[in-house]
C-alpha cells in the first residue's frame, strides 16, 4: 500500500510536469511566429524585413531588407535568401537570392533585394556565406498572404486615424489588408507598387518622397493604379511633393461645411455631429467633381491613362468624418459609382505563378533555320563511306591482296568520315546554346519608352549546371511551366525528407541564374521585366467617316513592325509591315456583323492545323521557318489578346464587359533584342525573340466634321441580379438564371448626340427589352430602329445610355444572347 501511494504521488508529479510542458509549448507556440531567431556569431548580427513589417502577398514582387553589422574581421562574400519554390511528396524545392557584398571591421550595412513568391512560405532564411561555408544565418517569420488579398498602402503621419479603411470596399473580396507606407519603404520598383489596388495619402508631406518613388508612383497611376488623396487643411502637406504629372491642383484657401447631405444618402448613416467639416477650396486641372456638400465640391475625380487619382477636399482622418459610423459605406459606394475597377470580380487566377505569355508551346516555336543542307550533306557523307569502305576498299585490298590492312583502314576513314560531319554541323543550332524569348510591350502613342514582359526558354546541350548571365539588369525570375523540375530530380527518393535548392539568382549589374542539376536541352523557363527606350514613337491620327476608319498610323520606333494587326472593336485587319520611318494610310470598312475572333485569325495567319492551306492563304510553298514563325506569332497574339481585353474591359461572370478603354488596338511584332545579350556557361547563344508591341490608339476628332462610331466600338459596362458570362470569341452572353440584365454604355459627355442605334437578336429566353428615359424616369420598350429624335432623353448626367434585358430561363429555352451593339452619330459641344 505504501509503494502504491508513492508511485501514485510520482505519477501526479509527472502529469503535473507534462502539463506544464504543454502549457510552455503553447505560449511558445503563440509568441514564436512574431519573432525571429538566429544562429547568429557575436561578430556578425543580421536583421531583416520581409516585405512590408513582415507582411507580403504570395505570387507578387516583395522587398527584402536586410541589414548586416559586421564586428570581426572584414568580410566579403554573399548573403543569400532562400524562397520556397514547391513542395512534392517529401522535397523541399528552393531557389536561392544572392548579392555579393563586403562588410569592412566594424560596418553596418543595409541591403536590398527584390524577390517572387509562389507559396505561402512562413519563414525566411537569411544566410551569410563566403562561397565555401556559412558564416552566419537568421530566420525571419512573415506572414503571408494569398493573392486575392487586397493591399492598400497608406501614407499618413498618423495611420491610426485611417483604420477605418480596412473595411471599405474595394471589390468582392471581404477585408484590406492596411500598408503603412512612408518615405523609407515606399516603393522604387513598380513591381512592387502593382501588388497594391489602392494607395491613400493623408496628412503626410509628400515632399519627403523621392524623385525615384514619385515617378513610380505616376507610372503605377498611369498603369491602372488607384491614388486617393485626403486634403483639408493638410493640402499643401499632401499636394506638394506630388507634381502636376499626378494631379494639377491650385489651392485657394479653407472653408467649412455641415451641409452632409449627399454623403450620408451615400452612407446610409446620419452624419449629426454638430462640428463643422473643413473643406480644401481646390481648383483642381481635368477634374471631376464626384461629391458634393450643397454646391460646393467636396471630392473630385482625374482620369488618367487607364488609372485615377482621387482626391477629396477634406482630410480623411480628422473629426466629424473620421469617427462618422458610416464613412466607410459612404466611401465604398462612392468609389464603386465612379471607379468600375472597384465593382468586379477579382481576376486573379487560383495559380501563383500563371504567365498566359509564358507557354512552353509557344517558347518552343522558335522559328528555326531548315536543316535540310545538313541533312543532306550528312547522308551524302554516309553513303560515301558505305560505297568507300564497303566495295571500293574491299575490290583495292583484295587487288593488291593486302585485306588485313582494313584493320587499321577502316577505323580511320571512320574517324575522318566521322570528323567531316562534325565539321559540317559545327554551325548549326545543335552545338551550341540556344534561348527563345517572348516579349510583350504596351506602349501608348506618342511615347518612347515602356516596359518589356520578358517570358523566356532557354536550352543546352551540357548537363550539370547551367549559368545563364544577363547583360542588362532585368530582374529575372524562375517560372514553374515545364516539367524540367521532375528530369532534375529523378534521383531522388522521395520517401526521406530532402532539400534541393533547384536554381540561385545573384542579383546585381548583371543577372546571373543558375539552374543546379540540368539535363541535356531541358527547357529552363524565366520571366523578367525591362525597361526600354526606342529611337521614336508610334504615332496615329484615326477617325471614323461613313462607317470607315480612316487615317495614318507613323512609325518612329527604330525599326520594323511586322505582321501587324489593327483591332477596331471586334473587327481583326492585316496590315502587314509598317516600315521604320514611315507612314501608312488606313482606310478599313466597318461591317455591322464583325466575324468569330478564330475566323478572323483563320483569315489573317492561315489554318495553323492545314499546312496546305497556309501556303494557299500565303500564295507560296512557306519554309518551316516561316510556319514555325507564324503559328508562334499566332499563338502570342492569341494570349496576350486574351490578357489585354482582360485587363483593359476586365468581363467575367457577375461582373463587366467593357469601360472606356481603347477599343483601337495596333498590334505588330520584332525580332529585334530589346534586353541586351545573354550567355549560358559564358557562351554566346543562339538567342530568337519575337516581340509583341500592343499599342492602343485613340480616336482624333479635331479635323471631322461630324462625329461617328459604327457598331462594337463603344462597349457596354454589363451587370445583372442572375447568373452570366460573356464569351468574347463569339461576342455572346450567356445566361445561367432567370432575372434582369443591365447593360451600360458610356459616351463621351462632350459629344452631342444626334442620333443613335442598338443592334441586338432577341433569344427566346428574353422577356422584355427596355431602354431608360431619364426625362419620365420609365423604361420604355427597346427599338431596333434609329433614335433620332430628342435623344438626348436617354442619357442620364454622366452621358450614358442605358437598356434592360428581363430574363426568363428554362431547359426549353436559348440561354444565349448577342452582346448588343450600340452606335452613334453626333457633334462636338
């Protein structure tokens, strides 16, 4: 009995032990992923950010800094990053992120490094090494999130007045994720500032940015970005340092409002604080007024290139405004109503790591030189020595009765045989490294510079490793497409647990990417990004008269664009090769019923499927360089047609078709390398590029006399309370449940309207058609016929029309319905 007291006494001890054990693990559990550890020296201490305060969105561009004090010797080496690359079965797959760096006795050095996620990697190890061991390392927690995620950088002197922000909204997806942003972390890099919708700047004095950070900012604004400005009595602070590239704005003074009555109709809140708001007297370049308090402007909007700036007149942190329960409701339905990019779906794919550019098809189109010489000449070789060491050597050697010397004979001609084909194919594409490149380039008229979207494969012969050297600073990046991961790695055994580092980029003057273990001609895919400048710009002057395009597209660029495609709506035109330094004149009819997208394509390139056909459309028998070359042309067109409507017009299901993009598009293609000169194992390459050059152009009206736009040009802004998409290949939409479907098609407010027209086929599945008269305020039943009389009635303020679709939807019934097309003739004002 006494034992078992003991042993009982013993075991609650150890429970009591193992409780408190658990109760450790737990709180470290919770602490740990908000600190970092190292395994750090006393003579070198590293600290390190990833991202923004350790917070970054999987799939995008992030920033590391790290900072490095050195008290030992001095040092000179690299500091490396590994990021998670992917995870199969039990191996870890990581690219390695080096810089060379030196660190002198008693230095403290910041460093920066711009890396691509793909998975939501936790932890960061950072590594000082000096090429043949480690010196130092430390691991960084980060919280990661995924790419859906909404970032909004904040720029303000006292951010916590702005939490309020997290809860606007900026699209379907519930919840933003707040950036404090200031002049230290603000972003040099568009690449980075891309992976934010939206960028406030409030009570913060903008002169503390950089030149550099200024200039990004305008490029991201210029590029779709959207900037949101809060003034009051902060305006100088906020406008200062900004420049009239981002907005020209003259402040005359302050004034006082309590007059809230459109804000709280937007807000659905009472807004009845009794304290006056103060409002920015700005007369502000371009802008437009979006908001009012009485008559007086309280918020204004500019419209930039494909981006906006907004800018309201009252400082978004400071009291009534910044305490008022309904400030976010009021800002969401305010920048919903005005900015279209705010209402739709996210389009951001469930991949990673997805480059619709980047197909390893396409890269492997590469339009290669005929080989048919070689051939020829090598089968030319091979039945020589047949003939040679077959009859002729056997007919010689039994002659002179020495057959025993065609021991030593043979072996030689073999050898020398076998040198000339070696010499013959010395020179061709199978003896030496070889890269295909894809590069997509928008640029609008008139400008001389843009950035080039690098998509890249890249071959050898050798095997082991394979260093690929940039010249020029392009940021490359490590592409998952192919399936070169599972020929590296076939060795491996995947039942114990390994760690690969599959390919190390060193980052500096002069990219250089090693892929680690390569296998003869496996296909190494990167993508990178560069900036280019061009001798000249592409100039244009389009109008439409009696329903044609017509006008002259110049090219100043340096060199020839070629196969060049004019997209006017949904109508596809051949134009062929637009000269450098030259000019064509255009004059295309515009047909009410535009052909199937694939049809059109069908016309322009050749069936890619019928080599037959091809030469029919082509009126010659092409080499398989030239059909190499324009199904792979073909193919890019295809894809980056795809993302640029996505983009620009942004359609999916729930959501829109179009906006007031450009819906004129030149498209053409060079061969010529517009990102320097690349080596692998520091040998020249055989280097294809097929460049794309995507180039909206914008319709001239200062010499027409009269106004016109055919049909498909104008595209509609489409919502619905049911279920559809829209299928741009067909132009159709198609209808998954019963309801109302709106469509709305925005006109230019200067042009007055004269006379308009909607083409549009009942399907048996629609109800009722209606066309809103903003006079009575009743939707009135849709004609086909011309509206020419008082038509100015069917334009609500901001110079749209809008028509209705009821939808009745049932097994018996054609769910689908063309996209209906609107026309129109008018004046300027």
């Amino acid at each position: 009995m006494f034992f078992g007291r003991r042993s009982k006494e013993k075991q609650r001890k150890l429970a009591a032990f193992l409780a408190f054990l658990i109760v450790i693990a737990m709180i470290l559990s919770i602490i740990l992923p908000f600190v970092t550890y190292a395994a750090e020296t006393e003579d070198i201490i590293i600290k390190g950010e990833i991202g923004f305060n350790n917070k970054y969105k999987v799939g995008g561009t992030t920033p590391i800094t790290i900072e490095i004090t050195n008290n030992g010797e001095d040092f000179k080496g690299e500091v490396q990053v590994k990021i998670l690359k992917e995870e199969y079965n039990n191996v870890t797959d990581y690219i390695v992120y080096a810089k060379d760096i030196e660190l002198p006795r008693g230095s403290t050095k910041k460093f920066d490094m711009v890396v691509t996620t793909s998975n939501m990697q936790r932890y960061f190890n950072i590594e000082l090494t000096d090429g043949k061991k480690s010196i130092a390392k430390k691991t960084i927690y980060a919280t990661a999130f995924p790419p859906e995620s909404r970032f909004v950088g904040v720029l303000s002197e006292d951010p916590q007045s702005l939490k309020y922000l997290k809860n606007v909204g900026f699209g379907e997806v519930i919840g933003n994720k707040l950036i404090e942003l200031d002049e230290n972390n603000f972003p040099t890099d568009i690449n980075i500032l891309n992976d934010f919708e939206t960028v406030f700047i409030n009570n913060f004095d903008t002169s503390k940015l950089s030149k550099e950070q200024i200039n990004i900012m305008n490029q991201w604004v210029q590029s779709g970005g959207i900037l949101i400005l809060g003034t009051g009595p902060n305006s100088d602070k906020v406008l200062k340092g900004l420049g009239s590239e981002i907005a020209s704005v003259v402040n005359k003074g302050i004034t006082h409002t309590t007059d809230f009555t459109e804000m709280e109709q937007l807000g659905e809140k009472t807004l009845d604080s009794g304290q006056p708001l103060q409002i920015a007297l700005l007369d502000i370049k371009n802008g437009e007024d979006i908001l009012f308090s009485g008559n007086l402007p309280i918020t204004t909007l500019i419209h930039e290139e494909t981006g906006s700036v907004i800018i309201h007149h009252f400082d978004l942190g400071i009291n009534p405004f910044a305490q008022w329960d309904g400030n976010r409701y009021m800002l969401t339905e305010l920048y919903i109503k005005h900015i279209p990019v705010f209402a739709q779906t996210s389009n951001t794919s469930d991949s990673y790591d997805y480059d619709p550019y980047l197909n390893p098809y396409t890269l492997r189109l590469f339009p290669r030189q005929q080989q048919t010489g070689l051939v020829i000449g090598v089968l030319i070789i091979i039945s020589v020595y047949i003939i040679l060491v077959g009859p002729i050597l056997y007919w010689i050697l039994k002659v002179k009765d020495k057959r025993e010397y065609g021991w030593f004979i043979i072996p030689i001609l073999a050898f020398a045989f076998s040198g000339g084909i070696y010499l013959l194919s010395y020179k061709t594409i199978f003896n030496a490294p070889v890269g295909s490149s894809i590069g997509i380039v928008r640029l609008n008229t008139g400008e001389t510079t843009s950035s080039l979207s690098i998509s890249a494969g890249f071959f050898t012969p050798d095997t082991g490793e394979s260093k690929i050297t940039f010249a020029e600073n392009i940021q490359p990046r490590v592409s998952y497409v192919d399936s070169s991961w599972d020929f590296r790695n076939r060795v491996i055994n995947n039942g114990i647990k390994t760690e690969v580092i599959s390919a190390k980029i060193r980052i500096g003057n002069a990219n250089e990417l090693i892929f680690y273990n390569d296998q003869s001609w496996a296909m190494n895919t990167v993508t990178a990004s560069h900036t280019v400048n061009f001798a000249g710009p592409i100039n244009a002057s389009l109008t439409f008269k009696d329903n044609n395009l017509i006008g002259t597209i110049e090219n100043h660029l340096g060199f020839d664009l070629e196969t060049c495609i004019l997209v006017v709506g949904d109508h596809y035109y051949y134009l062929d090769t637009l000269k450098n330094d030259d000019a064509m004149y255009i004059e295309k009819q515009i047909s009410s019923r535009a052909k199937y997208r694939y049809e059109a394509l069908d016309e322009i390139f050749g069936s890619v499927y019928d080599i037959n056909a091809m030469n029919k459309k082509w009126g010659r028998e092409l080499s398989k360089e030239e059909i190499h070359r324009l199904i792979q042309r073909r193919e890019i067109f295809v894809n980056s047609n795809d993302r640029y409507h996505i983009t620009t017009n942004s359609f999916n299901a729930q959501n829109i078709y179009g906006n007031n993009e450009s819906t004129i598009v030149l498209y053409g293609y060079s061969e010529e390398s517009l990102f320097g000169d690349v080596k692998i194992n520091d040998k020249e390459i055989r280097n294809y590029n097929q460049n794309l050059f995507i180039i909206p152009l914008e319709i001239d009206y200062s010499k027409a006399d009269q106004i016109e736009i055919p049909y498909g040009i104008i595209k509609p802004y489409i919502t619905g309370n049911l279920g559809f998409s829209v299928e741009e290949y067909d132009q159709s939409i198609y209808i998954h449940s019963s309801g109302s479907l709106d469509l709305t098609y925005s006109i230019d407010p200067s042009i007055k309207l004269d006379e308009f027209q909607i083409q549009f086929m009942k399907s048996s599945s629609v109800d009722g058609s209606y066309i809103f008269n903003n006079e009575s305020g009743i939707w009135e039943e849709l004609s086909i016929l011309p509206y020419e009389e008082n038509v100015q009635k069917y334009r609500n303020s901001e110079g749209q029309i809008q028509i209705r679709f009821d939808v009745l939807v049932d097994d018996q019934k054609d769910n689908r319905m063309e996209i209906p097309k609107l026309r129109l003739k008018g004046d300027k004002q």
